[in-house]
C-alpha cells in the first residue's frame, strides 16, 4: 500500500485526487493518508469526507510513502517538494512545478540525482485533444510538412497565486506537448485580452493565445495536408493525471524526460520577460 501525503488543500486538486484514490474504488493499492494546507476548512472537507489525516509537512515526511504538492502558487512547490524528494519519496507536483526555471531545474535535478521519480505540472498535456493536436504535428512533422500553428488557453495575470505563473502553464504545456520540446525563442506582448506570443522552432512558429478570464482552451495545427483544429476539454484531466501517478509509484518510471519537467518553466520565463521588455527572448 502507498500511503500518500497532499499538500496544499486549497486547490481543488487535492479533494479530487483524495476521492480518486480513497473513495473511486479504481485503486486498492494507493490511499491519500495525509493532507495539509493554508486554507483549514478545506482541509478539514478533504478529512472528513474521504477520511484521511490532517498533518503539517514536516510531520508528513515520516508518515506518507510519496508526496503530492498541489499548493495553489508555483512559488511554494519546490519548497514543499523538495524534502520529500531529499528523504527519496516519489514526488507529483502540480504546475508549475516552480515560477523560476533556475530552482525547477535545482528540485528536478536533485530528483535525478537521487533516483526519485518525480512528475507534475498541467493536466492539459495528458487529454484527448492535446494528444490528437499531437499525433496530426507528428504525422505532419515526419513528412516535412509542418507549417505551424496556433495554441490558446486562459491566464489570469492579477492574483494571489504567482500572477501570470498560476494559470500560464496549461498553454505553454498543450504546445510544447504538441509541437516539440525544442524552441529557441518567443517574443510576447501584453494586451487588453491577456498576452500574446511566438513560439520560435528551427523551422515553423506557433501563436500562443493567452486569455484573460476566458476560460476556452483549444489547438490548431497547420500542416501541407491541411488543418487540424480541436477545442480542448479537461473532464477527466484528474483521472489521468492519477493514473500516470499510479504507473509511476509501481514502477518508478518517471513519465516525462527530466528536462521535459523543466522545460516549461523555462519558456514561462522567457515569456514574462519578453513582454515585460518588449524584446526577443532566448529560452534558456
């Protein structure tokens, strides 16, 4: 049995991964035992109805067999994370997985070093229509043939969580799984709507459409053969999210390349930067 320990109670992740592994009846080998958060109403709902301990992290550490960080502000994960990773407990932390590329690549390499299998980060990158977006700029991409496209996404640039970081990697997640993990540069803007982009490959560009209390996430990909254009939907974004985490406890197999983990903090900052200065940004 794999005891786990969530932390960060107040995002609506945390009730429905304690009700996934604890109330589903999907998983007799995996029990959320221990959640904590800032929010301790939302904790106490969490205790109550799937019936799991309240515990402060630290207290956490020795009592859970892995860890998930589902705390609202992207800011807070790698500290959070980060000594469970120390103490060799599989780790899944929610996106982003960290607001600086600098501490990401830090915790993820600290996870490498130590050969803990860690993932995270958007749900976005794990649903049907990301995945189908996926498989026409592959098919595209292997005859010569992909031209570009075109990606957008909510962000909600005033919050308490992190600003721009606490939505932004739900887009930059759905087109990096869609068009590669390889950019070289994005130039941004600010707008009335949200923030607009280009995502520069060696050989194509893709938009980046950020929107700004609209709540519609979607891909088009533009091929020599034709377009292919889908709205995305989330509805069972939690489902396979878990599931993937699952994989991951049984077999210590991390989903996703590390530096695919960390690639996406890295273009969220390259982002922030460009439309901050108005200049060409280089993704580091």
């Amino acid at each position: 049995m794999f005891r786990v320990g969530i932390i960060g109670s107040e995002n609506s992740h945390a009730m429905a991964f304690s009700e996934l592994y604890n109330l589903s009846g999907a998983y007799d080998d995996i029990r959320v035992a221990a959640v904590w958060g800032e929010d301790g109403e939302a904790s106490r709902k969490i205790a109550e109805k799937c019936g799991v301990q309240i515990v402060r992290p630290e207290e956490m550490l020795g009592a859970v067999d892995a860890v998930m960080v589902t705390s609202r502000n992207g800011a807070l994960h790698a500290g959070y994370a980060r000594p469970f990773i120390e103490a060799g407990k599989p780790a899944f932390i929610d996106k982003p997985i960290a607001n600086d590329g600098r501490e990401a690549a830090s915790l993820i390499g600290l996870a490498v070093e130590r050969h803990v299998p860690v993932m995270g980060g958007s749900s976005l990158k794990l649903v049907d229509g990301t995945l189908a977006a996926k498989a026409f700029a592959d098919e595209q991409k292997a005859k010569g043939g992909l031209l570009g496209g075109f990606v957008y996404a909510p962000v909600s640039m005033e919050n308490p969580y992190g600003g721009f970081y606490f939505y932004a990697s739900h887009l930059v997640e759905t087109a990096l799984t869609v068009f590669g993990y390889d950019p070289a540069f994005v130039s941004a803007a600010r707008t009335k709507a949200g923030v607009s982009c280009t995502l520069e490959y060696a050989d194509f560009c893709v938009s980046l459409c950020y929107t700004d209390g609209v709540y519609n996430y979607g891909a088009t990909v533009l091929g020599k053969e034709g377009a292919f254009m889908r709205a995305i939907t989330l509805e069972d974004a939690y489902a396979r999210e878990g599931a993937h985490f699952a994989a991951m406890l049984r077999t210590g197999d991390m989903p996703q390349p590390a530096q695919d983990i960390v690639k996406p903090v890295l273009v969220l900052n390259a982002i922030e930067k460009a439309y901050e200065t108005g200049e060409r940004r280089e993704i580091g």
